[in-house]
C-alpha cells in the first residue's frame, strides 16, 4: 500500500470518529463483579460507568481527519 492510501485510509478512520463522537458524545460501560461467593453460591453486581467525549476532542478528530484526506490525495497527484 502507498503512503499516500495509508494517510487517506487513517484520514477516514479519524473523521469517522470524529462524527461518530459528536452524534454519541456520552456512552455507557458495564462491569460485572463479584460481591461475595460462599461455597457454590455466587452473588454479582453489575455497575455502569458512563464516558463523556468532549466535543472539542471528537471535532479535533473530524477536521484532522479531513486533512490527512486531502493531503493523501493531493500526494496521489
């Protein structure tokens, strides 16, 4: 693979989570852990933790995104 369809094809990547985090700024993560265990007797709690990405981050991630695009495919030229 050229250089110049690696920078485009990572452009992509990074624009595309830069819009997937600007359309899903907060997610939520589960973790399971155990509470106690007596003998076979096993007792769980399942927690959520939700994750907020900062919308200067996402937009970041987008407009860098762009640029390693159009610098790939100006080298391509």
């Amino acid at each position: 693979m050229r250089s110049a369809n690696l920078i485009v094809v990572i452009g992509a990547i990074l624009a595309l989570l830069g819009i997937i985090g600007l359309a899903i700024p907060i997610f939520t993560t589960r973790e399971t852990k155990d509470v106690a265990k007596v003998g076979d007797l096993k007792l769980q709690t399942t927690e959520a933790t939700q994750h907020a990405i900062p919308p200067v981050v996402s937009g970041g991630a987008l407009v860098i995104g762009i640029v390693l695009i159009g610098a790939g495919l100006y080298q391509r030229r």
